[in-house]
C-alpha cells in the first residue's frame, strides 16, 4: 500500500492506453457513427425531397387533366356548333333544292297544262265543227267559222 | 505454501529494485495485471476496427458503438467547447477501471492460488485495490487539467491562485497579506481532485476485497453453517460489488470530465 515505481508505471500504461484506444476504437467508431448519422440525415432529407417532387407532380398531373378536360370540352362544343352549322345549311340548301324542285315540277305541270289545253282546243275546236257540221248538216266553212269556235273555246275555257 | 491470514492476502507480488529506498519497488501483480487488461482492450479494438462499417452496425460495434455514444452524451452535456482528447479519454477511464473492478468478483484465493502454482508467494488480483493505478489515473488526470488550465487561460488561472476567495472581502492594504492564505487554499483545493478521485476508488475496491476475503476465512473456518451462510453472503456481496466497481468507474470518469470542463470554461468577466 505504497506509492512506488508502480505508479510511474501505471502512469504509462494509462496513458498509452487513452492513445491506442483514441486511434484504434474512438476514432473510427466515431467516424463510421458520424458517417452514417450524415447518412441517415442525407436518405431523410432525399425522402422530403422525392415527396415534395411526388406532390408537385401530382399538382401538375391535376393541372394538366383539368387543361385537357376543358380543351376537350372546348373540342366538343366547336365541333357540335360545326355540326349545326352544317346540319343547318344542309337542311337550307335541301329546303331551296326541294323548293327550286317543287318550282320547276309547278312550271313544269303549268306548260304541260297550256299544251294540254292547246291540244285540247284545238281537238274541240275540231270536234265542235264536226259536230256541228253534223247537226247543222251543211258545211261549214270552216275557216269562216274558225275563229268565232276558236273564241267560244277559249272563253268557255277561261270561264 | 503461504498461510491464509488476511493480512498475507493483502500483501503484493513485488520486485525490489533498490532496497534502502521505499519508492524503488515495483507491484509485478499490479503491472502484469494491468497489461494483460489494457492488451485485452486494444486487441479488441484491433479486431474491432478492422470490422467497422459505416452501414447498418452488429454484434459487437453495436455495444461498442452504444458505449461511445453514451460517452460521447456525457462529454458533450458538460463540454462548453470541443477538445477531441476528451472522449477518448473518458472513455478509456471508463471501460478499463470497469474491467479491472469487475476481476473483484473471481473468488479471492483463484488467482492466488495459482499464482502460488508457479511459486509466486502474494498475488493481489485486482491492480485498483492497488493505491499505485487509482493514482496514477488520478495524477494524469490532474496534470492533463493543470495544463489545459495554463494554456488556455495562463493569466485568469494564476490570478485565481491568488486572489480566491478573500481578497475581495478585505480591505486594499491587506490584499498583498491574504495572498499567500488564497495560495495555500488554492492549492489544497486543486490537490484534493487527484486525492479525492484515487482514494475513493482505491478505498471502495480495497474494502470491497477485504469484505471477501472476511467472507471467505469465515466460510473455511466454521461447520456447514457457516459455510452456507458464507456462499449466500458472498454471492449476494459479490453481485453489489460488481455494481460498485460499475459505479466507481462511472464516477472516475464522470469527475475527470468535469474537473477537466472546468479548466476549460472560458473566463467569465
């Protein structure tokens, strides 16, 4: 229970030990703590950066389906006024077409109806010298007479 | 074969160097002890340091890793500033006079005993029962603090050695009187770290040892009773000592990190 030579050499192993154990344990279990704390802190702060990334995509996704869902109802309602527009004019063009029809087949039946009522005249106007010629039983001088029928015709007609 | 009186357990394996001078002798248990503990620790972090990755840690740099971050907390919380020798130190404090105590639970004759196979007639087991390695710790501690102390603020440091506690309290013409009182004051202050730091972990792991080695003579000298009541005794002493020793190393070290947090608190003015 003394203090002897000992104690100097205690006082050297000591701190030979503090040394070793400083160079060989402490430091690189501090580094390799340190390195992965950095680490660690490094995948955290990379995970906030790829959720943040995520959720400004996801805006945008929102973004640009509610742009194109506009865009496509812009789309529809421009080819549906198209639509009208072409139904429209069709359904014009098919009017005046049919009415332009309608007007021809009138004019038509109209000169048909004047032919006719030449041919008609001038077959009754034979028929009533025929007859006539008949009842009166003499002759009728049929270009003296002509015109006088050729008026009653008509004018019967027209009546 | 040595006899088993108390007294001859407590004696050391000693090489006498100088016969006339006290001081020039050495404790071979001590120091041979003290190696083989101190090269256990740094093959251990040979090996360990060969093994170390940054990545996900296992086995034992788990433990060790958990041990240099509880250091590292205690440092840190009493640190005002960063000083690198500071953990490693403590650390080493920490983990060698753990070990060491922790020899104080093999049974008492063990080591002996076989010592005495190889013709070595006093073999004390554990160097921290020796007053020489608290000591010596408690030395290198008090020298590393008186010089951080001096190279980090000379002036504030030798002004205090004067002038504490009393030169405030007395009037101008006796200030140049009081300062050798402050001197002597001062000192025994100081001195009392190393003292108080070594005498209490050699106090509390000597008396631990004599605890069993009564324990023990008490065991091999009665009837089955009392080798019965010895066992438990022992076994239940055993279990607080190993807390001691934990307990003791954790204080040396705790006290050496905050004399030296002391000497490295900046001046205040």
């Amino acid at each position: 229970m003394s203090i002897d030579l000992t104690f100097i050499g205690q006082i050297v192993v000591f701190l030979t030990m503090v040394v070793l154990l400083k160079k060989h344990l402490y430091v690189p279990l501090n580094e390799a703590m340190e390195s992965r704390t950095k680490k660690i802190a490094e995948g955290l702060a990379a995970a906030d950066a790829g959720n943040k990334a995520r959720e400004a995509a996801e805006k945008e996704v929102e973004a640009q389906l509610i742009a194109a869902r506009n865009k496509a109802q812009e789309i529809v309602a421009s080819a549906e006024k198209r639509a009208a527009e072409v139904a429209e004019s069709a359904t014009n063009k098919a009017r005046d077409d049919a009415s332009k029809i309608v007007e021809a087949a009138k004019e038509e039946v109209a000169a048909e109806a004047v032919r006719a009522r030449d041919a008609l005249r001038s077959e009754v106007a034979s028929i009533a010298m025929l007859a006539a010629e008949k009842v009166l039983g003499a002759e009728i001088d049929a270009k003296r007479h002509a015109a006088l029928v050729e008026g009653v015709i008509r004018d019967g007609f027209v009546k | 074969m040595a006899d088993n009186s108390i007294a001859s357990h407590l004696q050391y394996w000693t090489y006498v160097v100088d016969e006339s001078n006290p001081f020039m002798q050495i404790h071979l248990d001590t120091m041979v002890v003290t190696l083989f503990v101190a090269t256990l620790m740094v093959g251990f972090s040979l090996w360990l340091k060969g093994k170390i990755v940054a990545g996900a840690p296992v086995g034992a740099q788990n433990g060790a890793e958990s041990l240099v971050g509880f250091i590292n907390d205690t440092v840190n919380d009493n640190f005002p500033v960063k000083n690198p020798l500071i953990a490693p130190l403590a650390l080493t404090i920490f983990v060698f006079i753990f070990l060491v105590n922790t020899l104080d639970v093999l049974p008492a004759y063990l080591l002996g005993n076989v010592a005495h196979l190889f013709g070595i007639h006093h073999f004390r087991p554990v160097p921290t029962n020796d007053l020489n390695l608290p000591a010596a710790m408690g030395v290198s501690v008090f020298l590393l603090v008186l010089y951080y102390e001096f190279k980090l603020k000379p002036v504030h440091f030798c002004k205090e050695l004067l002038m504490e506690p009393f030169t405030s309290l007395v009037p101008g013409f006796l200030k140049p009187v009081v300062m050798p009182i402050n001197l002597i004051l001062k000192l025994v202050e100081e001195v009392a770290k190393p003292l108080s730091l070594s005498f209490r972990l050699f106090g509390n792991m000597f008396a631990g040892e004599v605890i069993f080695l009564l324990i023990a003579s008490l065991l091999l000298g009665g009837g089955p009773i009392a080798v019965g009541a010895g066992f438990f005794v022992g076994l239940g002493w055993s279990f607080f000592h190993l807390f001691i020793g934990l307990l003791q190393a954790f204080i040396f070290m705790i006290l050496t990190v905050v004399y030296l947090s002391i000497a490295h608190q900046p001046v205040e003015h």
